[in-house]
C-alpha cells in the first residue's frame, strides 16, 4: 500500500481538520493518531481523515501512515513539514485565490507557452519563509482541462485508446479513470503537492472540468446531451468532482448528513459502490436540484468573523429562454439563506463565484445586448446571430443572465439595509484569463458602512494571446462602452441598479490574489509570478486598502 496523490488539507476549524488521500490499494490511513479506512470506486481507493482535539491558534506539523508504515513526508522534500494550522479567534485571516491552472513542463518551452507556474511560486515563497502564509486557498475553477488535456496526457489517451481516432473528443477525456489522469498530472508537482498538504483548500468547478462553455445556453445543451460520448464524460465529470474537489469542502457535519458519503463508506462491494456514484453523478447533470456543489466556511471568531459562500454558477443554471438564470432558485434561496438570513451577523462576506459578477462595463453591455437579441428581442435572425456571438465570444458571465444579476443586487442590497450590515462584501471570481480590482456601489441602498468590491484573478498558470489582452482593455474604454450601452438599450436592456468602475488591472499575467481581513482592515494584495534565475518566483503588482 502506497500514497498515490495527496495529502491534501480541507476543513480546517479551531480544534478540527481534514487530510484527504488517494492510495494504491485498500487498508488504514492514519494522521496525528486519528485513522480512517480507505473506500474504493473503480478501482481507485481514498479517505477522508479527520483530525480532532487539536488546539485553537497552533501549529501542528503532521505525517501520514499507511497500515501503519510511513509515507508522508517524502524523504527526498526540498520543503518544510506539512502543517495544520488552526485559526486564531482575532487574528488577522489571508485567503489566496485563483484560477485557471495548466499543466507543463517547467522549461523554455512549457514557460514559453504557458508562463510560469502561481501555485509554484506561492510554495516556493512559502518555504523560504519570505511572507504570512495564506490560511485558506481557493481554486474557483479550471484546475484540470478535460477539454484540453496536457501532453502528458494526451500521449495516455492516444495509447489507450487508438481506435478512438477520428471522434472530435478523441482528444478529450472521456470517464473517471481518464479524469484520475488529470489530477495525477495537476497535482504531483512537488511544489504544489507541499502546498494542498499546508494550507486548507477550498474548490469549485468551472466549464474546463468538463467541456468549454459547459451550460452556456439550452442550444449547447440540446446539442450535447445528444452527442454518444456525452453520458460517460458527464458521469466521469461529476463523480471525479465529488470524490477529488467536492467532498473536502464539507465540514465534519454536513459530512455525517451526506448521502453519497455514507454510501461510499457503508457499501461493501467496489461495484456497487462505483454504481451508486455514477448514479449520483448523472442525476446531479440531469436533475441540478439533485445535489448542491455550492458550500460555505466561516473563518476566525464564530460571531462576526468572514464567512465564504462558494456560489455554483456552472452546473445548477436554468435555461430557458426568457428565464434564464445562472443559479435556479432552489440555489439561490440556499445562497440567500447563508449571507441574508444568515443567524449570526457577517462582518466580512466572501462572496466567490468562478464567474465574475461585474465585468468590465462595456463587456456587461455586450453580453446583455447578447442575451436580449438570442431571447428574440430582435427577432429570429437575431436570436441565431445573438447564439452565435455567445457562443463565439463565450458571453456567459453574470451579465448574459440579467434575472440573476437583478438578483444578485436585490441581495446586496437586501444586506447592507440589514440591521448590521458587513463591513465588506468581496465578491471572488476568476475565469477571464486576467486579473482587475473594481470599485462598486448601489444605486438604491446607501451604504456609507460596507465597501464593495469585485476582486478577479486568473489565471495561475494559463495566459491569453495578444489579440484577446487588445479586445479585453477595448471594452474598458469609455468610447466603446457607450456604443455598447446604447446598443443593448436599443435591445431593450435595461441598466442595472449598480454601477462600478475598474480602478485597478486589467493584468494578463500568472498570478495570485490574496484577501487580508483583520478587524475591520481589509487589504488585497496581487502577485503575479515571474522566472529569475531560474526559480519561479512571485512579485508584488498591488497592495491595496480596502475603505468602506
């Protein structure tokens, strides 16, 4: 029995933690004296460790035992010991962020084509002890391509399967055990195993973990569900994301209430086992209300500390035309119960989606002119050009779902008219392939005491050509940005009840945001990564404080 991924740290609360890990056959894993039987599905074989009774605000370094032999740390690590931290009641909390991430080679031609890498860089400055360590990482989509998968496996793919050739997803991942493929291939890299064995790790799905523009409209999604690969990928996608990503978002609690977990661990046959999942995973695609890939965390003190509501803007979208929304309503009244009708008061609301809320304006006009004209605003020849543009130009964020974003402001308001308003609302994003700060306020609540903001950054290691950096700085140009305004009110969109302007970015860069709340200070810090010398290293692009 041997480690085969992992370890990587999850939930981390006051006395409590999580280490997941995949292993090479069935036994015991063990961390800090707490141990858990590995659960099988086809053929691969993982467990969920938690770890109690350890002390508020300590550092504990920790190993992993297998059938008591042990496996972590390697022997050979350039890098320190992998540690639980537990938070500090009214200590200052880092969370770290980002999306976006390929895997290459770390030489001319991988750093050539796809620059270097974030996380690595983030863990190298980590070990050297050269800044604060992030308490929380969050992965807001795209931490594997199925689409687009590395040469590494590519070459696995075409050995594996020859006769495949001449399908357009002879290329593509195509179930679980190819997906087993990407998160060997993303997550071995030595840097970036030490780091999810650090620092507690928050994660969401975007399209990339299944297919690009996954759900951009009911016309893709008519012609995919029809498609002889579609139910395997789909069945692959999902399962894949409950097992490696999902299930460590989950607090101990909401773990002992998971169905699918309880499945997983009292089923006796691998067989049944493997059906009971792909069951679940196929439900959850053909019936979205079936399970919920949205989660929250609080961090620091119980009462008024930050809390991260990790929005699902990928797989529970409705998409009816003239309906359309990018999280239903069974989503949004979760969302709403978790930030608005929360029961203790939020002083710091993280609001993540792995699509940004506010885009630049012009960007917002042009997908909502978009979604008018392929909702028959224009007519039929509109709504054929309206589906191609969207589909052409990726016009998919909050903006091309206007019932969703009316809703989203309906929220924001709704919170900062509240008794005890939070004294920020961040809203996280990534996907766009570049990194801005935006100032935002409400056109129908004052709120003097809550500052808000979109912070996006993307990618950490996967950057765009010359021609989309031009299109994406063209958008934010004032000129531009009032043929569109009036082009989508030609369409009969009307303005939403916010406004925003980009005061920092756009950058096109690798990089890594980093959200710093203590008290009432926030700070967000961007770093983008660099090679010098040889090492690939971080450096300080902004450092910004955040005023209500």
């Amino acid at each position: 029995m041997q480690l085969k991924l992992g370890p990587l740290l999850r939930y981390v609360d006051e006395t409590r933690a999580t280490v997941w890990v995949e292993t090479t056959s069935a036994g015991e894993v063990e961390v800090l004296g707490h141990r858990a039987p590995t659960w099988s599905v086809h053929g691969h074989h993982y467990a969920l460790v938690l770890v109690e009774g350890l002390q508020p605000a300590s550092a504990t370094p920790y190993e992993v035992h297998l059938d008591g032999v042990k496996v972590w740390p390697l022997e050979d690590s350039p890098y320190g010991p992998s540690v639980i931290r537990t938070p500090q009641a009214d200590g200052a909390f880092r969370l770290a962020f980002g999306s976006c991430r390929r895997s290459a080679p770390f030489d001319e031609q991988g750093f050539k084509e796809f620059g270097p890498d974030a996380l690595v860089a983030l863990a190298e400055r980590m070990a050297a002890g050269d800044a604060e360590w992030p308490d929380a990482l969050l992965l807001l989509g795209d931490q594997v391509y199925a689409d687009d998968p590395s040469d590494a496996v590519l070459e696995k793919l075409r050995a594996a399967h020859g006769g495949r050739q001449g399908s357009e997803v002879a290329d593509e991942i195509g179930n679980f055990e190819e997906y087993t493929w990407l998160y060997d291939d993303a997550w071995l890299t030595p840097a970036v195993r030490w780091l999810f064995s650090t620092v507690p790790l928050c994660m969401l799905l975007d399209d990339h973990d299944l297919r690009d523009d996954w759900n951009t409209s009911l016309t893709w999604r008519r012609w995919v569900t029809t498609q002889p690969w579609w139910h395997d990928r789909v069945a692959g996608a999902y399962a894949s994301y409950w097992v490696y990503q999902h299930l460590g978002n989950l607090s101990p609690e909401q773990l002992d209430k998971d169905p699918t977990y309880a499945a997983m661990r009292g089923l006796d046959d691998v067989d049944e086992r493997s059906s009971y999942l792909d069951a679940f995973a196929w439900e959850a695609d053909e019936d979205p209300a079936s399970t919920r890939w949205s989660f929250y965390r609080d961090f620091g003190a119980r009462s008024r500390g930050v809390r991260l509501v990790a929005v699902d803007s990928r797989c529970s979208r409705h998409l009816e035309p003239g309906d359309r929304a990018m999280v239903d309503a069974h989503e949004w009244e979760w969302v709403r119960r978790h930030t608005v009708d929360a029961v203790e008061p939020i002083h710091h609301l993280l609001l993540a989606s792995t699509l940004p809320f506010l885009l630049s304006p012009g960007l917002h006009h042009l997908e909502g002119w978009d979604e008018a004209i392929s909702s028959g605003a224009w007519g039929p020849p509109g709504a054929r050009l309206g589906e191609k543009i969207r589909q052409g130009m990726d016009l998919e964020h909050w903006a091309s779902f206007r019932n969703s974003f009316d809703d989203l402001t309906d929220l924001l308001a709704d919170l900062v008219r509240s008794d005890d308003p939070p004294t920020s609302i961040l809203m996280l994003s990534g996907d766009v392939h570049c990194s801005y700060l935006t100032e935002a306020s409400l056109r129908d609540a004052d709120h003097p005491g809550t500052a808000i903001r979109q912070l996006t950054m993307s990618p950490f290691r996967n950057p765009v050509g010359r021609h989309i950096q031009l299109a994406n700085k063209l958008l934010d140009s004032r000129v531009l940005t009032k043929v569109l305004h009036r082009l989508a009110r030609s369409a009969g969109v009307r303005d939403v009840a916010a406004s925003w302007r980009t005061a920092y970015g756009p950058w096109f860069d690798n990089g890594v945001m980093t959200v710093t709340v203590d008290g009432d200070d926030v700070a967000v810090d961007v770093d983008h990564a660099a090679v010098e010398q040889g090492r690939q290293v971080l450096a300080s692009t902004l450092h910004y404080q955040i005023r209500a």
